[in-house]
C-alpha cells in the first residue's frame, strides 16, 4: 500500500461540529485531494456561510495545489458538506473540475433519506462524479489512493489510504475517544467491529487520521484536539477497541450505549445536504430552499391533529 513518495498532509480542525478536513498532495505535482471539507451552518438562523470551504480554498491556493479530487469518507450526519462549493467556486476561477466521489454504496443511503424526507430523485441521482469501488485506486501524481470499504457506522462508509496514511473517516477515533455510534440506518455495530479490526491489522507505523475529535479535556485529558494515532498507539490505548476486547464484548457495550445517544444536532439538515454532495436544494416557488425537520409530538396528539391519509 505505501509509497516510496511521502504526501504533505494539512490538518483542518473545524470546532464548530469537531471535524477533521484534509488536503494530501503529492509535493512533486502538486496535485491534491480535500477530504471531509465542511459548510458552515448556523442552525439558529438555519445560514449558510463558507469561512471553513474558504480556508480550504486559501491553503490549496498558498501551496499551488491542483485539487483533483473532493473524497467524501461518507454521508456525514453531524455537518454540512462544502463539496459542491468547494468545486464550483474552483471551476469558477479557471481550474479544471475535480471529481466528487464516494463510495458506491452512497446509493442505498440516498434511498434511505430520500425517502424520509421526501427528496426527489433528480435532486440526488449523479449528484456525485465518481463512486468507488472497493479497493479502487486514485491517481495522485505520483501517489496513489486506495479505498477502503469500512461499514459499521454507516453502510456506504469507506477510508482512504494515501502511502502509510489511512483517513478513516468515523470509522475509528483518537484511542481517548474510542469509536463512532452506529444506531444510524444501516448501521451495524459487528461490521463496525470488522472495519476497525482490518484497520488494525495495518503495519503499526501507519497513521489513522480521524473525522473527528472530541479531547476529554478532564483530569489528565488533552484539551487540544488531535488528528491522527498510529496503528501501535490505537493497538494498545483505544478504549473500545485496544488489543484483547472481543467482537462480543464491543457489539454489546456498543449496542447499550448507543440506546441512550441524542441526535446529533445537525442530523437532518446534515443528512438531506449530503446526499445531494453539498447541492442546494431547489427552491420553491417564492424563491425559498427547504429542509424537512421531523416534528415530535405527543403521543396524544390526535386530538388536535390531523392523521395522515393515504
């Protein structure tokens, strides 16, 4: 899997929704891969603003990178993603197209949440420009990118090999932090078992870049967050996942914990962005866009409502 040619690496933390976004290129040829990239979203105005996607922007420009590609690890169900934008705003500006890709089994997803909220398939169907196989290989100039099919969280999810770099997306978190829930549709908390395990069985120097970070910031904790672990360190210190926990023992903690989990915040606004890989969606006929937010009720609210028919 590695290369004899070392990418640079630039870590993006976005605080707001705890996201790790990254650039890779290759130094040789410049070209370059954002991966992650996140849409600011003040869900109190429910507005969207581009500072984070702009930042992004600003470093490929400063280190004259040629993005070739926006990777999606999957569809994130905590921020926005700025993809759309992100290629748009480059076309914009003279640069060739880079292709927004995912894993193929984006597809089911889209159905998924489509379907919840009542998406129409022209908003969604080729929204992205390549889905990946598994084991599928990028080009990178002189690196080579490599898919990872890492189900568990999500069904669609993937990781990213680029030489002795793995970005794992939600898929394994900073050891301090542990895992990602996986009561998400789809999502499987013995395939999430599974995904982790073939991670790692990487070689113990490999670097696993997560999605996100969440530092403890209590007792001894790091308050600063962190973007990778090596393989060794995950091997020993991950609290979910260290060297002797067995499939059982995780599926059934897992499974516990994730009966008493909230939504994330921004699941819905999340969810219907991102299977359209960052499009906005169309706008009505006074000129507004919408998300479909699900009203919770009482369970008997019947007696003012209206049920529906049909």
């Amino acid at each position: 899997m590695a290369s004899s040619t070392l990418p640079e690496i630039h870590t993006i933390f976005e605080p707001n929704t705890s996201t790790w976004q990254y650039i890779v290129a290759d130094p040789a040829t410049k070209d370059a891969a954002i991966i992650d990239s996140v849409l600011d979203y003040a869900i109190a105005t429910a507005t969207i603003t581009t500072s984070s996607a702009d930042n992004l922007l600003d470093v490929a420009k400063r280190n004259n990178y040629n993005i070739k590609y926006i990777l999606e690890t999957h569809a994130h169900a905590d921020h926005l993603t700025a993809s759309k934008y992100l290629q748009q705003t480059l076309l914009r500006a003279g640069n060739p197209k880079p292709q927004i890709c995912i894993g193929k089994r984006i597809e089911q997803v889209q159905h998924t949440f489509a379907t919840k909220y009542r998406i129409d398939e022209a908003e969604y169907i080729g929204v992205f420009d390549k889905l990946l196989d598994d084991g599928e290989h990028l080009p990178l100039g002189k690196l080579e990118i490599e898919v990872l099919h890492l189900p568990g969280h999500t069904p669609d999810h993937v990781g990213y090999v680029i030489g002795s770099n793995v970005f794992t997306g939600d898929s394994l978190f900073l050891p301090d932090v542990g895992s990602a829930r996986c009561d998400f549709p789809g999502g499987d908390a013995t395939a999430l078992f599974n995904s982790m395990t073939k991670l790692l069985s990487l070689p113990p120097d490999y670097r696993m870049y997560s999605g996100h970070d969440y530092p403890p910031n209590q007792g001894d904790g790091r308050s600063e967050p962190r973007a990778f672990a090596t393989v060794a360190e995950q091997r020993e210190k991950n609290k979910h996942v260290h060297d002797g926990v067995t499939k059982d023992e995780f599926v059934q903690w897992r499974m516990q914990r994730d009966a008493t989990l909230g939504e994330p915040r921004l699941l819905h606004q999340a969810l219907q962005f991102n299977i359209r890989a960052g499009q906005l969606p169309v706008k009505s006929e006074h000129g507004h866009r919408f998300f479909h937010v699900p009203l919770k009720v009482p369970e008997d609210a019947w007696i003012w409502g209206i049920e529906t028919q049909g």
